[in-house]
C-alpha cells in the first residue's frame, strides 16, 4: 500500500487528476479518497539555495548563476 498526501483541485465538472510519485505501482488500482472540510494552503516556494561559496570551499569552478542548478559540460561523467 501507498500513501500519497497531496493537495488537489477539483474541476467544475467534477475531474480530479492526482500524479502518483515514481514508485507508486501503475495499472488500475482501487483507492481511498478523503476530501477535508477546509480549504489546503498553498505551501510557500522557496528558492532554490545558491551554493557557490559551498563550491568554492570545495575548490570546485564556480559560476554566475544559480551553479547546483546548471551542470556544465566539464562536469559531466
């Protein structure tokens, strides 16, 4: 059995659409479905953090940008 804990919207006509995560088994499954009274707060994003300085101390390259985000071609295996 999975769990998965989301936050979903309901369409007018009554569509509901969850994606399952990457190990939750495919194929024709038989669910529980809970609907809480309240409305769900949308979780607040946060940016990605920069860890250019953390590279540095590594004595790794550093770029401009966002550098745990871009990999670059030197870096690739």
């Amino acid at each position: 059995m999975v769990t998965i804990e989301t936050i979903v919207e309901i369409a007018e006509d009554g569509m509901l659409v969850v994606k399952a995560p990457g190990h939750a088994p495919r194929g024709r499954r038989r669910i529980r479905i809970e609907i809480d009274d309240g409305a769900a707060a949308v979780p607040e994003k946060r940016p990605v953090p920069d860890f250019a300085g953390f590279r540095a101390r590594l004595g790794a390259p550093v770029y401009p940008g966002n550098t745990i985000l871009e990999m670059r071609e030197e870096e690739r295996s």
